[in-house]
C-alpha cells in the first residue's frame, strides 16, 4: 500500500510514518514547513511541503491532489485537524485513493466539544454535568455556581488555554482573556478530582480495529503529555464503541478520547472528557504490525495495548525537568534508566533532530510572543468550526446542525 500521511510535524505522525514504513508500505510525508520531524524519517519514500489547510485551503487540497497523482498514492492518514479541511474536501481528491477519515459531518460532531456532550450522552457514556456559556457574562456566572471549576472553548486542543481555580494551571489564564461568543461558546464543568485517561482508537467500517488507553506519566507545561503508560482497556474501549455506534456505520479513521477517572477505590470510574477526531500518542504504545494490519481491517477481534507498555518523549521529558528540577528531576532520571523512549529500536535519529524547527515554526506563527509558541504550534493546521472554503452544500448544512445541536 502506498501512503500518505499528513501533519507529519508530531510525534505520532513519525511514529505512524515508522511503522507503516517498517512493515513493508511505502510512504509519503507531508507539512506546511520542511523541517517537520515526520518528513525526515528513514523510512520515507519522499516528503512534501503543502500551503497551509487552514489559510489556502484550495491550494492545499490541489497541492495534496497533485502529489497523489504523481506518486499512486492508495491511501491519505491525516494526522492532526487538516482531517476537516481533507473530509470537506473529499470529493476534490483525485479518484480511487482514500481518505483514513470518517465524513466531515461526524468530525464536526466529536470535535465541537459542545456538540460532543450531546452526542455523548446520546451513546450513554458518563460526561460531567456541563454548561455552555456564549458570551463573558455568561462565563462568570457559569464558573461561580461551580466552588471548583475548570473551563475551555468548544474549540481547543493540547490542554492549553484551560481557566480554572483548582490544580497547577490555577490562575494561568486570566478570565478577561477568555471571551466566548456564539460562534466561538465554551464549556464549564465541575473540576473532577482523578487522573486523565487519554486513549487512541484506529476504527474501520464502525468496529473498534485498534485501541490504546494510557495515562501520562510526564506532562510538558502541565498539559500535553510526554510520557505514557498504558492501562487496562475495557471501559474505554466499551465506551467508544458506544460512540462510534451513533456515527455513520461506515465511519473509518482514528479516534481519541479524553477521561477523568473519578474513583475512590481503585477501580476506575470514568467520566469523558472531550474528543480528538484524529491519533494522538497512544499509537506510540501499539506494535508496528499491529497498526498496520488495524488500519488495513485485516484483525479478527480489537487489538489493544498491553497495560504497563511505557514509552517517553526524552528529550521533551529532559527539557521539562529542568523548568522545575526540585518537583520533576527525581523521577526523569529514574525514567532515563527504566522507559523506552520513542524512537528506540527504529535507528532513525535523524528525524527528531529537525524538532527545533517546529519550535521555530510555532515561534513565527506566534509573531514571536513565547507565552503562545505552545498553541501556536498548528495554527496553520488547525480547524476551529468555521466554514471551510469550497465545502459542499451538504457539509455547510451539516455544520449549522452542529451549531445548532449544541444546545
């Protein structure tokens, strides 16, 4: 099979490109900047440097198009929200190669984390008690029923821009910098005591092929994790195939979750949390054969991640150290000796030497404010529920029924 994956600038981007390319496929990267970690990799056909999904979306699509053709690519695995601009645009994509996407319309549904409450409570899955809040006044009022509060916009990612009062981000952003309108709402929940559970989920025509669940043993900043330890699967796992059952049957792609487990007594208690509608770095703890014959549909019952499987991002887990050495040096160097790090055993070091250049990227997207590198990592790539330039008819409708369902 020949591939092609798309935002190769993550971690899990490279990982996939590893994997796939180890097991035989030949694959193809791609990135709005060259110096992408995932384009670099030993295991690459080639790499390409696309305009950005979110800026110039037609000269995305008619970039990615033209390289499909010129390559025979089979298949495109979007790896990060240039998945809605790609799903918007599926039938501009030229003929016979496949999108790893479900429709832009249940995209839209797990992504709007307002609409994803609904659609969460329709599968029958725990979810906090929730508010909507479509402007600043409504905000205050939200966070001041709740003693305990935490609070982010419907369209967020990577546990930044988080307003709470409770926990280590307590305070970081100020409220007056937070400013919900309709078009833009946020959510108020209940801070819930407990750990986050994150997962990964390769599905293929509605069935659950592939499935991680892992807690993050280290966290940059307080917010994206960068290091993992998987756990025991069977909640999670039961509960995106209750989601996955209120999709389209057909629905094929990748899938990851947030939880917070809430129990008292050792036995887990989950509530979800919010949905990411592409991988995550879950699939760092999945076997190469495994995601490839996942993705593929070739396995007769769910593959799923052996609990107590680590792995660390080392050099963000070093950098991250030493911003609080007292709290965090202890248990790197304990690390250093005992987790395997993520590129171990592929002898494809080169490609994690690019890693300053996403720094530099998000560092210009930023106009150079370091306070926002973080979130600016994938402006360029992200999607934040707008209209999609050139979306068909069908998806604008289906996107006002996003809107409109969040309620």
């Amino acid at each position: 099979m020949r591939v092609l994956i798309t935002s190769s600038r993550n971690t899990f981007a490279l990982d996939l490109v590893r994997k796939l390319g180890s097991v035989g496929h030949t694959v193809f990267a791609s990135d709005t900047y060259d110096g992408a970690v995932g384009s670099h990799s030993r295991f690459l056909a080639g790499h390409l440097v696309t305009p950005s999904p979110r800026f110039e979306t037609d000269a995305f699509i008619e970039t990615v198009s033209a390289y499909v053709r010129a390559h025979d690519i089979d298949l495109i695995i979007p790896t990060f929200e240039d998945v809605f601009y790609l799903a918007a645009r599926v039938a501009d994509l030229p003929e016979g190669v496949e999108l790893f996407a479900g429709s832009f319309s249940d995209l839209a549904r797990l992504h709007d984390k307002a609409s994803f409450q609904r659609l969460a409570q329709d599968a029958d899955v725990p979810i906090p008690e929730t508010v909507v809040v479509t402007s600043p006044e409504e905000l205050r009022t939200a966070i001041e029923s709740f003693p305990r509060y935490f609070a982010r916009a419907a369209f967020s990612r990577g546990g930044v821009g988080l307003l709470t009062n409770t926990g280590p981000l307590a305070g970081k952003v100020p409220i007056e910098d937070c400013v919900p309108t309709p078009e833009q709402p946020w959510l108020v929940q209940p801070f819930v005591d407990g750990p986050m559970v994150c997962t990964y989920s390769v599905v293929v025509d509605g069935r659950v092929t592939a499935h991680t669940t892992y807690k993050a043993g280290e966290q940059w900043a307080h917010s994206t994790a960068i290091a993992f330890i998987a756990v025991d699967s069977t909640d999670t796992l039961r509960f995106t195939q209750q989601i996955i059952e209120t999709l389209d049957p057909t629905f094929t792609g990748q899938l990851s979750f947030d939880f917070v487990d809430h129990g008292t007594d050792g036995t887990p208690d989950y509530k979800i949390i919010e949905c990411n509608p592409r991988p995550t770095n879950g699939v760092i703890l999945l076997e190469a054969d495994d995601v490839s014959r996942a993705i593929e549909g070739a396995v007769d019952r769910t593959v799923v991640a052996v609990p107590g499987t680590e792995r660390q991002i080392t050099l963000a887990v070093l950098a991250d150290a030493f911003t609080e050495p007292l709290k965090h040096l202890p248990k790197t160097l304990h690390d250093l000796v005992h987790v395997r790090d993520v590129g171990a055993g592929w002898w494809d070091d080169a490609a994690m030497l690019w890693s300053p250049a996403t720094i530099v990227h998000g560092a210009k997207i930023s106009h150079g404010d370091r306070k926002e590198v973080l979130a600016a990592l994938g402006d360029d790539i992200v999607w934040n529920g707008e209209p999609i330039q050139g979306m068909s008819p069908a998806d604008a409708e289906a996107l006002e029924a996003v809107h409109a369902g969040r309620a």
